[in-house]
C-alpha cells in the first residue's frame, strides 16, 4: 500500500478504500481495475487510476508488479502481419497471445497497420495520441527512423520481435543467436560436421540467427568455413524449395554437407519439399532443422525438428514492459532489452551424423 499524510502529520497507509472515496467509485470497481480482472469502461478506469496515482498507491503497488497502470495501447504492425495466413503463424501466435493478455489486463489494443502515409514515426504516435493511448508496441519493426522518431516523442515503446541498435526503445525478442548456437551445437554433437544455414537477407533478428550458427563452429573448435550459408529470396516456403533446388544444381547434389539448419520452419519446410523432390530421403540422405517451433512442422513428413521459440510469452513481456516505463515516470529510464530462452524440440527429421560425438 501507499501512504499518505494524516491531519497530525504522521503517514497512514493507502488502500482500496481510500482511492473508492477519492475516485467516487465501489471497492469491487477499484479491485478490478487495479487487477486487470474485469473490463471497465475507460473513463471510469482513468478516475480510478488517476485516483490511485495521487494518492501513491500506484507507484507501490507497481514495485511489486500487481497493478494494471494502462488501458489504451496502440499497434503498430505491417499490413502482412493482419490477414492470417500459413504464411504468418509466428506473428499471428504473437498477436493471439498479446490479444488474450490485454483483455485479461482490461487494455484496448488498437491496430494501425503501417503502409503507405501511415508508415512513418509521425503517423504513429500522432496516431496514439488521437486514441489517447497509453503506450505503443510495434511488431516486426525496427527501421532506424521509425525507432528513432518514436524515441524522440517521449511516448512509451516497446519492440516486439524487433531490436534497437541504439538501444532508445525497450524490446522483447527471442534469444535468436541463443538459440542459433543451441541449434548447431547440438547438430554438431549428433556428428554432422558440415552443415548449411539457410536463411535470408532480413532484419537484424533473423542475422543473430546467423551469427549464432557460427558461434557454435567456434566454441567446437571446427573451421569456420564448414559453416557454409545460403541466402534463399525470402522465408516463404516457395522461396526455400527454390533455393535448395538451385544449390543442388550448383553443387551437383549434397557434396559433403549432411544437415541443413533452416532460420525459419517456414524456410525448413519448403527445402525439406525441394530435397525430396530431388530425391532425397530426410534423414537417411540430409537432416534438416527448423526455428521457430510453428504449428505445421508437427504435421511434416518426416516432422521437423526444431528451435522452439516462446512466442506465446513475448506480447504480456511487452505489456510489462509499457507499465513498467509509464509508472516510472522517468525521462532518463534507460532501454530495457529482454531476450526470452529457446529451447531444442527434436523430432524425426534428424539422424545422427557421419562423425559421430561432439569434438570437444
């Protein structure tokens, strides 16, 4: 509880009935808003944490991470991310999620699709203003002038899936090169030696991906240049299929690589299409590995083994995050960077490799 000031100067704790008196309100009202349980109306919500703000209850109760300090959060998203698709499940997954903890907070979220005119730091945070919006989290985006004009504005920020090299915007992605090293280290203790990372040229989350595969050929002790890369023109599973399928030609079949590593399952998906296409059996011939952890690498054939990332954790982070910076109340807060663990889910579309134990 807070506390505040009696008529003879000593200080008396704050509680729910203090702020019902204040914000004119039922003890029942203060209770749910204070605890994200119930949906109240935003007006009503305001008055009792306004209320709950004067009286310094919503500084103490936030220290210790039981209270609900927003209601109106604004999301910003490309527009590929809106329509769900077999394309998008990891941004949809991401989106359900966030969508399912802000009703449970009592939180509005209002989605503002970034294209054309409305692509640009102006457009959003004038965007939040007009909806009066408490903070804004942005999905799969991390333009330098986008971050830096929202920085700027002095409204609350969070990243999702995104990172900030200038570290002004707080963020919550998956530990990507995290759980890259994972990844290649354990293909590397199954015996493979020369393995090939998929991938493509994208943000600088998908490149963390890239740098983790690499670290884990150091950390053995094996030649960097046994940790060969392809760059497919995109993660969709068409594009996979066709860059394996142009590697094979090039190579004139597999050479001496044994595993493929994939910086997405929807990547993985479309080589593993393209290897039997070419007649190549997964695992006997080639394994192949995924990240991401969606839905349809389950439903392969053989299924995919993979990096399973939290996806399901990132949007409350990212909501945390919002509270956390708006309750502070500190220009001078420095950027938060959470990274979520990954882990390992093995499956059948792995065999061991030709050179048996780790290295080490």
């Amino acid at each position: 509880m807070g506390k505040t000031a009696t008529d003879d100067g000593r200080s008396r704790k704050v509680g729910v009935k203090d702020i019902s008196r204040e914000a004119g309100v039922s003890i029942s009202t203060v209770s749910h808003v204070l605890n994200g349980t119930a949906s109240i109306s935003p007006a009503v919500r305001t008055r009792v944490l306004e209320a709950a703000r004067r009286l310094g209850y919503l500084a103490h109760r936030q220290a210790k991470a039981s209270i609900t300090a927003l209601d109106t959060i604004l999301l910003a998203v490309p527009p590929d991310t809106l329509p769900q698709n077999n394309l998008n499940f990891v941004s949809w997954t991401v989106l359900s999620a966030l969508g399912k903890e802000s009703e449970r907070r009592g939180i509005r979220l209002v989605p503002f699709p970034l294209e054309g005119l409305a692509n640009s730091a102006k457009a959003i945070v004038e965007a939040a203003r007009s909806e009066k919006a408490g903070g804004i989290i942005l999905l799969n985006v991390d333009r330098r002038e986008l971050v830096e004009g929202i920085a700027g504005a002095g409204v609350a920020a969070v990243l999702i899936n995104g990172e900030d090299s200038s570290m002004q915007l707080d963020s919550v992605t998956p530990g990507n090169r995290f759980g890259a090293r994972l990844a290649t280290d354990w293909l590397i203790r199954q015996g493979h030696r020369k393995i090939l990372h998929i991938t493509w040229r994208g943000r600088a989350t998908i490149r963390r991906r890239g740098d983790g595969f690499v670290d884990a050929f150091v950390d053995n002790g094996l030649p960097r240049e046994d940790a060969q890369f392809l760059f497919a023109e995109g993660y969709e599973p068409h594009l996979g299929e066709k860059a394996i399928g142009e590697w094979l030609v090039a190579n004139k079949g597999l050479g001496e690589i044994t595993a493929i590593f994939c910086a997405a399952d929807n990547l993985a998906l479309g080589v593993m299409r393209g290897l039997q296409t070419a007649g190549y059996k997964i695992p006997s011939d080639i394994s192949v590995m995924g990240f991401d952890g969606v839905a349809p690498g389950e439903f392969t054939t053989p299924s995919l083994t993979t990096v399973n990332v939290p996806l399901d954790q990132m949007g409350p982070a990212a909501l945390h995050l919002i509270e956390q910076r708006v309750t502070s109340n500190r220009l001078d807060r420095a950027s938060h960077r959470l990274e979520l663990g990954c882990r390992l889910i093995v499956r059948a579309s792995v065999a061991p490799g030709p050179a048996g134990t780790s290295p080490r």
